[in-house]
C-alpha cells in the first residue's frame, strides 16, 4: 500500500501535526472525509467501502453516545431543558432547534464540549479496529474544526453546488435558515478546500463521484472498487 502524498499541508494551526509518515506496516491508512452540509459526504465515504476501507461515521457515533443515558442528562443540564421523546430516547429534532435556532447562543458549544471527546474515543478505536482493512474512513463534518484531521495521513473535501445542497437539505427537513446555521458552524468552503488534500465535486452523478473516488483510492495505494457503486449503500442523514 502506498503511503500519502509527501505534499500533504498542516490544516490548523496550533494543532499535533497529522499521522503522515508516523504509520507503522500494520496500520491502515486512516482517510479523513468532511465537506459542508449536505454535499454528499457520507456517499462519498460509502463510495470507500469498495475499495476495502471501513467507514466511521462521527454523525451515527455522537448519536449512539447521545443515547448513553448518563451523557444525555448532561446534555440535558447544559441546555436547561428535558429533551428526551415519547420513548425515553434523546428528542433530536429539538436539540437541533436549540443548538442551531435562533437565539441558540452558546448552546452548541455546550453540546459539543459534551459529546466530542466521546466521539474521538470511538473513532480512536474504529481505527484500532479497521487494523485488517486496506484503509479506515472517518467521515467527520467537523474534521478540521475538532481537530480530528490529526488522526489522518490524508483528508477529503466534499464539494457541491449550494443549489444542490439545499435540495438535499429540504429533503432532511432543514429549513434554508438552518442549513445557513449549520454552514456558519464550519469554515469556509475556499479554507476547506485549500487545506485538504484531495477534493471531490460531488455535484453529478454517482458514477462521476464514484471515479473521483476511485482516482484518489489508487493514489493512496488502495484496492480497485470490487463493486459496482449502484450496490453500495451510504447512510442517511437525518440530522
């Protein structure tokens, strides 16, 4: 397998510097995905599996950890109000509202300072874990913010029209306002793009975005796809 490229850039500052040319034979690659929302960035990550990679997605794991009924009473303490549903489970429909709303002040600051570090543990070990896999894929929206571009020897960013990304944000009942909130939470998409080392315009069909994934599997030294990417299923966003 081919280590990353040697031109890989530091993508914050003030941060450990990535696992490029810290990987032992063992290892496997670790390929950080992130993108703004709704450009496709859990297609893309899918899109991977094809190539022997496993996929963590940060979004699934801060929801199995939001579930923990001791971490959701604290997220409950730090926006002041019970936010459980009819079954007990945590009401995320109204954690959105709060954390991305209007007059959500610091709220999700108080969120994330909650579920991140628990979020970084379990990518941690879905690492450990993917030690049998030509590659682990770690699908981050935050990724730079959180600084969990460390735990990477090399980063892609999704790309999309915003017209598209609206769409698409429609389609997971977002309000054009939160989508511009959740847009807010991030970087800019000229900062992301120059920062990452590969980038994937995924405005097109799912073949185009499919041989986007294929070129920067075989820079990295991965396997070709062994299915077609019309058989492989990527998770749906919600949230």
């Amino acid at each position: 397998m081919a280590p990353p490229s040697p031109h890989s850039k530091p993508l914050h500052s003030g941060s450990a510097s990535r696992s490029t040319g810290s990987r032992r034979g063992e290892d496997p690659l670790v390929l950080g995905v992130t993108g703004l929302p709704a450009s496709g960035k859990s297609t893309v990550a899918a899109l991977f599996r094809a190539h022997g990679a496993s996929v963590a997605d940060a979004d699934a794991l801060a929801h199995e950890v939001l579930d923990r009924p001791a971490v959701l009473r604290r997220v409950e303490e730090a926006l002041g109000e019970p936010l459980r549903d009819a079954s007990g489970r945590a009401d995320r429909p109204r954690i959105g509202s709060l954390v991305f709303g209007p007059g959500s002040g610091d709220a999700l600051e108080r969120l994330t300072e909650i579920l991140h570090p628990e979020v970084r543990k379990a990518l941690r070990r879905a690492i450990r874990d993917g030690k049998d896999r030509a590659a682990v894929v770690l699908d981050v929206p935050l990724l730079l913010e959180a600084g969990v571009d460390t735990l990477c020897h090399a980063t892609v960013f999704v790309d999309a029209p915003d017209s598209i990304r609206r769409q698409r944000a429609r389609r997971r009942g977002w309000s054009a306002a939160e989508l511009r909130a959740r847009d807010r939470r991030q970087g800019s998409r000229s900062q992301r793009r120059e920062r990452a080392d590969h980038v994937i315009r995924n405005g097109g069909t799912r073949t185009a975005t499919a041989n986007a994934v294929a070129r920067i599997a075989s820079e990295l030294g991965l396997p070709r796809a062994r299915r077609s990417p019309r058989t492989i299923k990527r998770t749906r966003r919600t949230s």
